[in-house]
C-alpha cells in the first residue's frame, strides 16, 4: 500500500496508520524537520515497523530552475 498524504503529520497519526495498516515497512524520503523525519521514525520504533529513508540523489544538473518564471524567461 502507498499512502499518498501531505504531511507532516504527528507521530499519533503515523503510528494510527501503521497500526491501521498493519505496516511492517515504511519507506520516504528523508524529510528532515519540515518533513516530519522524526516523527516518522518514532512512530515507527513504537509499532515495530523498519524504516528506509531515501536521499536525493548529489546529481549536478547544466540547468536548474526554481521557479516557473525563471523557465519562462530562459525559454524566451
């Protein structure tokens, strides 16, 4: 099952769904803070679940844009 959510969201409800869910493996991205990492982790520690946190790839990219206006400029 994915749970497609957008967080973040307490260590109560993570570990609601994991129960709810009976999830044995919870898989995200390393959010850090903002992202509630360690919420996460916790919930995780609390019903006995594995954590796998995946990192972004260090990838360095000819072009980068940060928003859509700056696309649109480059484009023009």
């Amino acid at each position: 099952n994915i749970i497609a959510m957008q967080g973040p969201f307490s260590k109560e409800l993570n570990v609601a769904m994991m129960r709810q869910l009976n999830i044995k493996y919870m898989i995200s991205k390393k959010g850090g803070n903002t992202g509630g990492e360690k919420e996460k982790l916790d919930a995780t520690l609390e019903v006995g679940a594995k954590s796998i946190l995946l990192s972004r790839p260090e990838i360095e990219y000819p072009l980068e844009f940060s928003n859509l206006l700056e696309l649109l400029k480059y484009m023009k």
